[in-house]
C-alpha cells in the first residue's frame, strides 16, 4: 500500500460534479505534479486532501491510516484538526498573517498546538516552556532554508510575493506534515519572482518529504516529479512518469493542454534556469536535509 | 447669573450627557456584535429579522425612537413604562447597536476567506482562529468608522431632551428661558468641541497603533 492512498473520491458543488472519482497512490519521499487546464478540480483535490472541503465519497490514508472517509459522516472539531495535520498546503496567495511578523508567522500555530498537546500529555509548564524554545530554533532553521533568516522580524506587507511565499513554505513546514501541498504556488508572483519560489521548492526534495504540487509551469513539473498526474473535467485523464506524460502524452486531451501551455511559454524561460540548475538544488536540498534533523518533514 | 454659577449647572448637564454616552457604548458595543453574528447567520430566519431589524432601527429617526420607547408603553399597554433616563437609554442602546453591528459586520465579512483557511490548515481551532488571526485584523479595520459613529453619539446625545432629560444642550435651553441670556447655548459648543477633541486623539492613537503592520 502507498504511503499516501487517495481511493474514488468524489464531490459535487450543487449539480455540478467536480471531481468524478480520484484514486491515485503516492509513495514517501516522491513529487506528484497535478496539471491540467482551468476549471479542471486540481484546486478542488487538494482541499479536499487538506480536508478543507469535504468531498462527497471516498477514503484517503496516509501511511495505512485512515485520515478520511466519507462514509463516517461529520467528525468533531478536534479530529479533524488531527487528522488534517497528516498534510500541509501552501496557498496560491500566500495568506501569511500580516499582524504577525516573519517568526510569528511561523511559531503561532506550532506553539499553540504544542501548549494543547502538552498540557493533554501532562506535562510540566517546564517542559512545555522548553518546547516552546525549540520551535523559535526550528523556525530559525526553516527560515535559513528558504534563505530568509535575515527577514526574521519583517512584516509580511514589507515582504516582496516571493519572499511571502518562502515564508509560507516555511510556516507549512514548521508543523512537519506527511505531505506537503502546493496550490499554483506562484501564479501569484510576477515572472521574475517565480524562480525563486520554485528553487525552494525544488530543494525541499528528499527521501523523506512527500509532495503534491498543483502548476502549471510544466518545466519545473518535469525536472522535480516522479509522478504526474493531467486532470480534465474532473477525472485522472492521464497519470505516469514526468517521461511518459510531456514525452509521451496518450490522450488527445493532453497533447492538446501540452501543446497550448508550450505556445504560452509557460516554461523554462519564465522560471528562469535550467535542468542542470535544478540537479543542483536538489542536491543542496538533499545535503540541507542531512545537516539539521529538525527541518526533516 | 454669573459665568461660574451657568458652568457649574451646565456641568450638571454634562454629566447626564456623558451618562447617557457611556451607558450606551457600554450597551450597544457587546450588543452590536451579538446583533452582528445574527446578521451573518447561517439559518435563513436569523438572518432576515436581525437583518430587517437593523434596517427599521437605522431608517427611523432615533428622536422617534426614544420618543416611542417612553410614550409607548403608557398609550398601548396603559403602563408605567419606563423612566425618562431609563427610556433614552434603552432607545440609544438599540440604536447603536444596529449601526455598530453593521460596522462589524463588514469588518469581519472584509477579512479574506484565506486567513481562515491558513488557520485550519495549520491545525487552529475556530476559536483560535477568531481570536489570534482575525480579531486584530477586523478591529484596525473598524477603528475609522467606529470612531466616527462615537463621535456622532456625543453630539446624539442631546435629543435625549425630547422626554425632558436635562443633559448639556436642554441644561443650556432652560437658563436661556429662565434668566433670558443667550451665550450659554453658544458656551455649551465648547463642552462638545472638548470632548469630541478629545474622542478624535484617542483614535488616532488607537489608529498610530495599529499601523504598525499593512493591510
Ligand atoms: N466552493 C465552490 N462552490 C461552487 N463551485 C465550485 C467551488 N469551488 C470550485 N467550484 C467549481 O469546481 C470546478 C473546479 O474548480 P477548481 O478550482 O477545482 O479547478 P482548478 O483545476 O483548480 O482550476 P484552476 O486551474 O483555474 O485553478 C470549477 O467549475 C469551479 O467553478
Ligand atoms: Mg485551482
């Protein structure tokens, strides 16, 4: 069984049936790419793994266990805030807390879930305290990672797109989810900005982080996935190696989508370098990961 | 009647007045909120009589109001009804309550359905989120138009004379009548302008406080 097993997950808004049955697996340690033309259900999926919207039918299992199932009707607030935390998601617009500067932005959720948790598991004001120590550390650490340390005590309104998104990585990261989900996370950003995003992306690949990226710049899906997946109307149209979908591509659907996307040079020109750039950030990222054990997702 | 004998009877009225503003703020701002989740409510039924309720209260004149809250009870009911002071406080709260509720209201309806989803994607309960994402974010956004409405209640204040409650303005009313002097009705624009001075300072301040961060 995979480590992230999605099983015929469907979900309808009104009449409309917007995801018709999605089953796919993913093992720890891979890259899944979404793509797909506009209206498709990519965004729908992956709120539906971060279980912010409910789907109609279906089960999904990270690790063989169980963290939805449509069939258990509605759960209380609490476990579904603990079986949302299997995945973490990076929005498209960022949506960092602005009364909150760079660190806080990071530690604000990690501290008031390591407070319930441990006063749940008994522990002293103490120990807690010193948890509490660790999570600025383990923020320093993220913040180095996406190359921001020196922004630690910014605003995010003081911060340019890319820099937000970095700090959004960061902040997703700072919870150490199973798997991490990325919702177009620089159709935001002007195209200068997009590099940036993506080499922190890119460098986050390692055995142990599992990832599932919504894009549509199909160079980077390429270079950085062991898997993609071309959604349309709602169904998997297609699903294979980064090779067996760009080079290869079955369906009339998705030799069309490739085609069109190629024509609007979504491509290595936007995102700005090169396959051997990116063997390179994912090498660093690989060594980054083997340096700091906390930043280990 | 010499200047100090009218300062200390119009004081007098100025501590009704600013009787009546206190009570009122103290009232309609918890009652606003509570006004306000109403109108925002997921049931349907909710929804329309909070929302037809605020319309009525902010389409009719308060005057109206406090005069019908103190006659009203008496002509339909042939009741007590309320005391004058009792009366006027209990239309002003009302009052206010629907204008803050709606000033509320858009605050909390500006904040971006992300914020919220940020929130529970990073494992936050409701409350949490209400409490540490959005609270501060929906109060910067509310300090300008609150301030405004506070500093329109000052002035309000003053129609409480239509059931012969003698605040600041009817305080100055009455010497004009009795002594047949006309500057204390000009002097008692002072006690407002202070005070509403002051009012304008302390949003400001509130305001400076909160500029620290954008958006
Ligand atoms: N909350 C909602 N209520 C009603 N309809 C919705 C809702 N969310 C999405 N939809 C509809 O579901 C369909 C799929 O939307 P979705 O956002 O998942 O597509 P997408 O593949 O992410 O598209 P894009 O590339 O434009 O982001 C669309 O037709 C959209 O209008
Ligand atoms: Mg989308």
């Amino acid at each position: 069984m995979a480590f992230l097993q999605v099983e015929d997950i469907h979900k309808s808004f009104g009449q409309e049936e917007v995801l018709k049955g999605i089953s796919f697996g993913l093992e720890k340690g891979e890259v899944l790419s979404i793509i797909g033309s506009s209206g498709g259900g990519k965004t729908t999926l992956l709120r539906s793994l971060n279980q912010l919207i409910i789907p109609d039918k279906g089960v999904i299992k990270v690790n063989d266990e169980i963290v939805f199932d449509a069939s258990e009707g509605k759960l209380s607030e609490s476990m579904l805030r603990d079986r949302r935390l299997h995945f973490g998601l990076v929005f498209q617009q960022f949506n960092l807390f602005p009364q909150y500067n760079v660190k806080r932005n990071l530690t604000l959720a990690a501290e008031l879930l390591c407070k319930e948790r441990g006063k749940a598991a008994g522990k002293s004001a103490e120990e807690i305290k010193k948890e509490i120590k660790q999570l600025d550390a383990k923020a320093y650490a993220l913040l180095v990672k996406v190359g921001l340390e020196n922004k630690i005590t910014a605003y995010p309104g003081e911060l340019s797109g890319g820099q937000q998104q970095r700090v959004a990585i960061a902040r997703a990261l700072m919870l150490s989810p199973d798997i991490l989900c990325f919702d177009e996370p620089t159709s935001a950003l002007d195209p200068e900005l997009t590099g940036e995003v993506l080499k922190v992306i890119g460098s986050l690949k390692s055995s142990e982080s599992t990832m599932v990226i919504v894009t549509h710049e199909m160079e980077f899906a390429r270079k950085v996935s062991d898997k993609v997946i071309f959604m349309a109307d709602g169904v998997i149209e297609e699903m294979g190696t980064p090779a067996e979908i760009f080079d290869d591509p079955k369906s009339a659907k998705l030799q069309n989508f490739l085609n069109k996307s190629q024509n609007l040079g979504i491509d290595d020109m936007e995102s700005g370098f090169n396959a051997r750039e990116w063997a390179k950030v994912a090498q660093d990222g690989e060594e980054c990961l083997k340096d700091n054990e906390l930043i280990r997702f | 009647m010499s200047f100090l004998e009218v300062t200390v009877n119009l004081l007098d009225g100025f501590k009704t007045s600013l009787f009546i503003f206190f009570i009122t703020l103290l009232g309609a701002l918890p009652l606003g909120l509570i006004i306000a989740f109403g109108s925002m409510s997921k049931v349907k039924i909710i929804r329309t009589i909070t929302r037809t309720f605020v319309w009525i209260i902010r389409g009719t004149p308060l005057m109206l109001q406090i005069i019908l809250i103190f006659y009203g009870p008496g002509l339909i009911f042939h009741t007590n009804g309320l005391g004058r002071l009792p009366a006027v406080l209990v239309a002003f709260i009302i009052n206010y309550a629907a204008y803050f509720s709606e000033i509320y209201r858009g605050g909390i309806e500006s904040i971006a359905q992300g914020q919220y989803e940020a929130g529970q994607v990073l494992g936050m309960t409701k409350t949490q989120i209400f409490f540490k994402v959005v609270l501060l974010q929906v109060i910067k956004r509310i300090i300008p138009p609150m301030g405004n409405e506070i500093i329109t209640l000052v002035k309000d204040t003053s129609l409480a004379r239509v059931v012969s409650v003698t605040e600041l303005l009817k305080a100055a009313q009455d010497i004009v009548g009795l002594k047949a002097i006309i500057w204390p009705i000009f002097y008692i624009g002072a006690f407002y302008l202070l005070f509403t001075g002051l009012l304008t300072i302390l949003f400001r301040f509130i305001e400076k406080k909160l500029d620290y961060y954008k958006g």
